[in-house]
C-alpha cells in the first residue's frame, strides 16, 4: 500500500494541518496598530499543537501558515471586500483558521476539497470550510479585483519586489536532507538512488533532474534539485524518515 508523507497536491490538507497551520498562525501573524485592525484575530493564546500522523504533516502545517502570513494583507483584503468577514457566527478566535483556509481555498482556485484518507474530522475546520465555500463566487470576485487593481497576472505580484525576490531565491535552493543513520546507512541510501535513477554528481553547480551531491563536509547531508521535492517526500525513505528534509 502506497504511503504518502502528506496531501501535496493542490486538493486539500487533513483537517489536523489545517487547526495546527492555524495555531501556528494565530502565534506569527503581523499585528496592526488598534487604529489599523480590521480583521481581529482574539486575544486566546497560542494552544499546543494537534498530534500529527509523521513530521511531514507538521512539516505542511508550518508551510500553510507561513504561506497565510506571506499573504496576510491580501487575505484580508478578499475577506473585508466580498464582506465574508466579519460574521457573527465566526468567533474571533477562529479568525486564523478562516485565513489559513481561505489560502488554501484560492490555491487550488476555489475548487472543493479532495480528502480520500479517513480522518477524525474537526468541528470547527468543518464549519469554516463549508462557510467559506458557500462564498466562493464572492471570494474570487474580490480576488479579481485586487488583481486588477495591483495589475498582477497573479497573487505573487501583489507582493513586495523584496518578497518576491526573496521567494524566488528560496525556490531555487537544493534541497538539503539529512540521512538518518540510526535507520539506515549511507550504502543503502545511495543503492535505494541509483535504483530509483538517481545519478551521484560532485557539486551542487553540478545538480540537473534526478541528481545528488553529497555535501563535503558532513558526509550524511544530501542535496537534490529544488524541483523534486514534492516527488522525493513520496518516497518511502522519507515516510519511514529515513531521509530527513532539513
């Protein structure tokens, strides 16, 4: 039976991702001078987080929170103009679960859920869900119109030129993973490569498509091209976190 460290694709995340994406947002999130706020996140303070399936699930949380952040001035902007917000029925405290869902919901452009694993559902991810959906028309009108009104192609143009560049450098980095030799040793590690196709090269200059270097000074570190990332955290030697992604 397949394993997969978490939902990647643009379908969704478990309802557990979502209420720890939350909370982690709920403790980042750039607050506003008292005469700036509209959108008002209460005073709860931050709980502990959900127990997950495997660290890619908290791995995803801590990346949809970030993400909501990145986004935070937008977000808000969707939700004060379609007038999904405020609601009376949405207590303050569920304020960062409604912006870390409507994140989500704009990437995959509005499109319902997909969740095929069976999960305990959580009520109050539940209910923002379906509230949120129940606007979705409204939700990506706003959106169109802060796109026009920014001249963007897309939400990352509305962004700061310091942002942006920022993100474009972060997805251009290889990725650095950590071989866990208390599971497994490096011989394995590198037989298991080359018979998924994976070629050892010398640098990291050197990395192109289905490459890795190892790095010269810790002999158990790895880099791999940015762009396989989604599809090596499928692999088995991270679900049994035999490979580490630093």
């Amino acid at each position: 039976q397949k394993r997969t460290m978490a939902l990647i694709e643009k379908n969704g995340y478990h309802d557990s991702v979502y209420i720890n994406a939350a909370k982690i947002f709920q403790g980042i999130h750039t607050k506003k001078l008292q005469d700036r706020i509209l959108v008002r996140y209460g005073n709860a303070s931050v709980s502990p987080l959900l127990t997950v399936k495997n660290q890619s699930f908290l791995r995803v949380s801590y990346e949809l929170a970030f993400s909501a952040l990145k986004y935070q001035d937008l977000l808000e902007e969707i939700l004060l103009d379609s007038c999904v917000y405020p609601c009376h029925s949405i207590p303050d405290e569920l304020t960062s679960l409604l912006v870390v869902m409507l994140y989500d919901l704009q990437e995959r452009k509005f499109q319902a859920r997909e969740i095929f694993d069976e999960e305990e559902p959580v009520a109050e991810v539940q209910k923002i869900e379906h509230y949120l959906y129940s606007f979705r028309t409204k939700l990506a009108a706003a959106l169109a119109r802060c796109r026009i009104k920014h001249d963007a192609l897309s939400i990352e143009y509305i962004l700061p030129e310091a942002i942006r560049k920022q993100v474009q450098r972060a997805s251009a980095l290889p990725l650095c993973v950590w071989i866990n030799t208390f599971k497994i040793s490096l011989q394995d590690v590198f037989g298991d490569l080359k018979k998924r196709g994976f070629t050892r090269v010398e640098s990291v200059s050197d990395l192109d498509h289905y490459t890795y270097c190892i790095d010269q000074h810790c002999n158990d570190v790895v880099f791999f091209p940015s762009s396989l990332k989604e599809e090596l955290l499928n692999l088995d030697l991270f679900a049994d976190c035999k490979l580490l992604l630093q």
